[in-house]
C-alpha cells in the first residue's frame, strides 16, 4: 500500500473495504452479531465519505438524500424498538450522507465528471438500494428472491465504489485538491490545534493577570508601609 497523501482516496476506500468484509462476516450470522454488522458498516460508510471528500457541496442533491432518509425512517421506524431504533436511525443519516457526498461529485454541468466518478455515484445508489431491501426483509416484511437482490445489489455497489479508485489524470487531480481542501481527518486536527492554541492563550492570560495582580499587591502593600512609616515620623515628631 503506497502510503504518499495523492493516494489517500485510494486507501481510505481500501479500507472502507475492509470494514464492508468485516460486516459481511458478522451478518452471516446476524442471529447473534446483526447489530455489530451494521457498526462496521457504519464506519465504512464514514470512511466512504472521508474519500469523496466535502465539496462541491451540491444542495440539491442533499436536500435529495435528505428527503430519502426521512422516507426510509417513515418506512422502516414503526418496526423498530429499544437500541435498534436508535442504531438503524444513525446508519440512516450515515449512508445517506455518504450518497450525498458520491452524487456530488458528479458535476455534469460543468463538464467535470468522469467515469470514476460514475462509478463510485451508481455504487453509493446500488449501497442505499441494497441495504433498503435487506431492512425492508427484516424488519416489515421476508419477500421472494429477497437474498438474491439483495447480494446482487450489494455486490455491484463495492464493485463500483472500488473502480473509482482507477483515476484518470484529471481524477486524480480532482481527488487531491478535494481531499486536500476537505479532509475530515485533517479538519479535525486543524481544530485540535486551534482548541490548543486557545488554551494556551488562556493560559497566557490567565499568567499575565496573576502578575499584574502581584504587582498590583506589591505596590499597594509597598505604598501602606509607606504611608505607616511616614505617619509614624509625624507622631515621634
């Protein structure tokens, strides 16, 4: 695994990979380990996200997924109870916000898309359209041929999401300026440094204050002794 930064897109979908296989493995036996399964998924789908990175920012197509999640909470939330409610709720938001950020990356107005992008695009849809069947089977209710879309649907979607990793020149330009500009992991760093950056400043403060103020009492206990002395001069006088 080549670790230099213009190959961050292509690691982060590798191990948003990895964790889909670590899913996989836990749902075949989804008796015990189901809601493991959808962790994993989750933390791939954050990993997705990293990747396609957070511009353009495209309203249209979230206020879109938007209007998708609320539809899957309205399909699927009357046959949810105690902490799968709550698990399913947030993968919801998760996968969806995940389908934002893989349609706008298409820009076909603009003239800026390519096939890579298509690919990890239709691979975010065909992710939604399986993961839809796969609560639809569980939690309303089993329809026929359920497996067999669902593993069709789920496999086409990594199979896509993992060629968008074969960039063209122009992707991987495209992907360095955007994962430069919007990395969440650097993004996150950014804002350690500045929270610490604060606090040092506070601290700063906080040092001057405490000095000012010893001055302060030195100078005010320095002028009493003063003043004491001076008014003791006039009495022996």
């Amino acid at each position: 695994m080549n670790l230099r930064f213009e190959y961050a897109y292509s690691r982060r979908i590798l191990t948003g990979l990895i964790f889909s296989c670590v899913g996989d493995a836990l749902l075949v036996y989804k008796e015990w380990y189901f809601e493991h399964g959808v962790l994993m998924f989750g933390i791939a789908h954050v990993i997705y996200t990293s990747a396609f990175g957070l511009r353009p920012f495209n309203l249209y197509a979230g206020g879109s997924c938007v209007l998708l999640g609320l539809f899957s909470h309205w399909l699927l939330g009357s046959s949810l109870n105690g902490i799968m409610y709550y698990l399913i709720v947030a993968y919801i938001c998760l996968i969806t916000f995940m389908l934002w950020r893989a349609i706008a990356r298409i820009q076909l107005f603009d003239q800026l898309w390519t096939w890579t992008k298509l690919c990890s695009c239709f691979g975010a849809v065909c992710f939604v359209i399986s993961d839809l069947l796969l609560a639809l089977d569980r939690f309303r209710a089993p329809f026929s041929y359920s497996h067999q879309l669902i593993m069709v649907s789920y496999y086409t979607a990594q199979l896509l999401i993992a060629l968008s990793v074969v960039d063209s020149k122009l992707d991987w330009t495209v992907n360095y300026r955007v994962i430069q500009e919007t990395d969440l992991f650097k993004l996150a760093e950014e804002v350690r440094l500045l929270k610490k950056q604060v606090r040092q400043r506070k601290r700063e403060e906080m040092r001057r204050s405490s000095s000012r103020e010893c001055l302060a009492s030195a100078a005010s206990s320095s002028s009493s002794s003063s003043s004491s002395s001076s008014s003791s001069q006039s009495q022996s006088s």
